[in-house]
C-alpha cells in the first residue's frame, strides 16, 4: 500500500518560512513613478507607494521574516521612487512659482493701463 504524500507547496519560500519578496514590483513601481512622474500626477503616486512597499520590506527582510534575495531590486525601486517624488515635489514648486510669477506680472500689467487711460 502506498502512503499519500501531499503535493508539495505553490510557493518554494512556505519551506523556509520566509515571506516570498516583491523586489520585482517595488522596481516596477519605481520605474514607472520615473517615467509617468513628469506627464501626469499617477507617478507621484506610485512613488509613495513604491516607497512606502520597499521600506516595509526591507525591514522585514532584516528582521529575517522575508526572503532577503530581492533586496537589491527593492533598494533600486525605493531610490527610484525617492528620486521621482523629489522631483515631482521641484515640479510642484517650479509651478507655484511660475503661477506667481504670472499673476503679478498681468496684475502689475493689467493696473498699469488701467491707471493710465484718461
């Protein structure tokens, strides 16, 4: 008589015991909050959310919780993400600014011929 085996797990981490990484998503969330971060506000977004991602598992993979093998791509991901929500954050600035800018340079304009019609 042959003893039934079950089939061994899905995941190949659920042996160890590690939390399998997401190394590759955080990258690919880093990426595109770069890419999309300059056309439109969703990058800015994925930023915080890669950021917010890596930073949690890196810290569980030095606790020992996750698999540490895609440390490298959640680093790389995390600077990315950084990179893009700092530039986003200049953007936002440079846009106040410039807004400002404008709005008194027609204000200042716009006073001027006003004042000096008779």
């Amino acid at each position: 008589m042959t003893q039934f085996q079950p089939p061994p797990p899905a995941n190949p981490f659920t042996q160890s015991g590690l939390k399998p990484h997401r190394g590759g998503t955080i990258l690919t969330l880093g990426i595109l909050s770069l890419v999309l971060g300059f056309g439109c506000g969703i990058g800015f977004l994925l930023g915080i959310i890669g950021w917010v991602m890596a930073k949690a598992d890196l810290a569980e993979m030095d606790a020992g919780i996750m698999d540490p093998a895609g440390r490298s791509n959640t680093q790389a991901g995390k600077i990315c993400s950084i990179i893009s929500i700092i530039l986003a954050a200049i953007g936002i600035v440079l846009a106040i600014i410039y807004f400002v800018v404008v709005v008194l340079i027609l204000g200042v304009a716009a006073a001027s011929s006003s004042g000096s019609t008779p």
